[in-house]
C-alpha cells in the first residue's frame, strides 16, 4: 500500500513549522548552499524549501543578479517564508506551494532551468526517489548540479525499525529510509537518474567533531559516525508506544494491528543490539552532488 506523499508532507511538517528554525537545520542549511558552491547571478530551485532556510542562504549566495524558487507542500512550512521574505524585501526570491514529486504541473517552473537545485531533509521521504531526481534533472541546465542526502540508516533508530515493521505488514508508513544502506546507494539512484560526476560525502547533522562551526568538522571522512544515542533492549515497548503516538507510527495504532506491530518491532529492535543489549543511534547523512551532463 502506498501513501499519498504530499498529504504526509504537508500534514507532517505543518505541525514543526513554527519551531523548524531553531534546529540543526539551520546549519545543515548552511553545509548545502556550500557544498553545491553557488556563484553570482546563478538561478537556484530549492525543493522541499520549507522555512527557507536554504533559500535564503541560496539568495544571498547568488545575489540580486541571480534567482532562487522555493517549492514545498506545506503551507505551514511557507507561511514561516514568506514573512521573511518580506522582511528582507527581496525580490529575487519566490515561493510556490507545491509538490515536489510533480514539478511539471506547475506552469512557472515550465521552459526555465537552473543552474543548482537543492532539496535537503526530503529524498528520504518520497517512495520513489530516483523517479523524483530523474524529473528533478530536467530542469537543471547542461552542467548544472543537484544536491541532496539521505539518512544513515542508524539514525532515528526508532523510526528505521517501525519503518521496517510498516513494510512486513504491507502498512502506510511515510519514510522511505531503507533503499539508503550507504553511502554508494545514493550515488547508484543519482546515477540512474541521469547525473554525473557524482560525489557523495558523509557529514554529521547533529554535532561536530571538534566542537567548531567548520564543514570540515562535521565531515566524517573514513571515520566512523558520531554516536547520537544510545538504546536498551529493554525500550522497545516505550519507544513503541512514542511511535504509534505520531504521524509516523498512526497507521498501527489500532488493534488488532496495534499488537502484531509491538510484536514485530520488539524483534526488530533486538535484532540491531549489540552482546551488550545496546542499540546505537548514529548522527551522520550522506550528502550527494551530481552534475547534468553537457551534450
């Protein structure tokens, strides 16, 4: 069974949008605009835009020669934008309230191209990323580059296994974490999808290394990912009992599912423990950035 994405989208992020700012997105923000490297007078689309944080970053990277658009679904997401947006009196910045999935039924993005797109924190929850990156391509200039990520799959440890748990049921969860094992599995669905010159890096959301503000510091390299959490065994059934209270875990909250659920999350949990009985959650995301090939 598949979910209607864009309902999920809009119903998920209209409830975070008023505190969405004051988060590690701000500063992941920060990580994206730089690692596409925008210059001057460059036109920019940024999807699943939200709050604008990328956008905005984007704009001022770009400058008021260059354009940036902003596409998201959630109208509460947009309703924190576009104040902003007029604070700032800019006018080389625009916002459509859109999905992201569907960008050729919306008329003002027809016969324009980009010379970046951005979409950060969103890949993961559509059920057909390289689908969407392959339509996403089509509006990026020849040598144009797109940047997006996907999660580690240890991060938010309780929300992969209830993700797993939804998949053996054949129920609605809405994330699609799985396909993204590593690293070399966004390269393969960027590649697919049409894009070259693919480099994928794996960067920490939560903390840095050294404690400093450096892109650097938050970049893993060949080392291991930063510990976020850690769990017990013996939490499975409270850290159930949170998920089926959220939008994630609603469609298990029922019985006679509810128990069947509990049952096949309480396996799955203790299959990720350790000789310890510890589970750990990891704070890392992969971070891919692929070029539109030239003719």
């Amino acid at each position: 069974m598949e979910r209607d994405q864009a309902k999920d989208a809009q119903d998920l992020y209209d409830g975070r949008a008023a505190g969405y700012d004051v988060s590690w997105h701000d500063r992941f923000s920060s990580h994206v605009v730089q690692l596409v490297d925008l210059k001057p007078g460059e036109r920019v689309l940024d999807l699943a835009c939200g709050t604008g944080l990328v956008t905005f970053k984007a704009a001022e990277r770009v400058g008021p020669s260059g354009h940036v658009v902003g596409v998201d679904i959630s109208t509460g997401m947009l309703a924190q934008a576009h104040p902003k947006l007029k604070g700032q009196a800019l006018d080389n910045v625009q916002f459509y309230n859109h999905s992201i999935t569907e960008l050729d039924s919306l008329p003002e993005l027809q016969e324009h191209t980009f010379d970046a797109i951005t979409c950060a924190s969103a890949l993961v929850l559509l059920p057909h990323p390289e689908a969407a990156i392959k339509q996403w391509a089509k509006y990026l200039t020849p040598g144009g580059r797109l940047i997006t990520d996907a999660t580690h799959p240890r991060v938010l440890l309780p929300g992969i296994v209830l993700e797993r748990v939804g998949r053996t049921l054949n129920l609605p969860v809405p994330s699609y974490r799985e396909p993204f094992q590593g690293p070399d599995d966004l390269a393969k669905i960027m590649r697919v999808a049409g894009l070259v010159d693919i480099e994928v890096m794996r960067i920490s959301q939560l903390k840095s290394r050294d404690g400093s503000g450096d892109i650097q510091s938050f970049s893993a390299g060949s080392e291991q990912p930063l510990v976020a959490k850690p769990f017990a065994v013996a939490d499975a059934a409270a850290v159930f009992e949170n998920q089926v209270g959220s939008p994630f875990g609603a469609c298990m909250a029922n019985e006679p599912t509810r128990s069947e659920a509990k049952r096949l999350f309480e396996h799955e949990w203790a299959s990720l423990a350790d000789t310890h009985g510890v589970l750990t959650e990891v704070d890392e995301v992969f971070v891919g950035v692929g070029r539109a090939a030239n003719p």
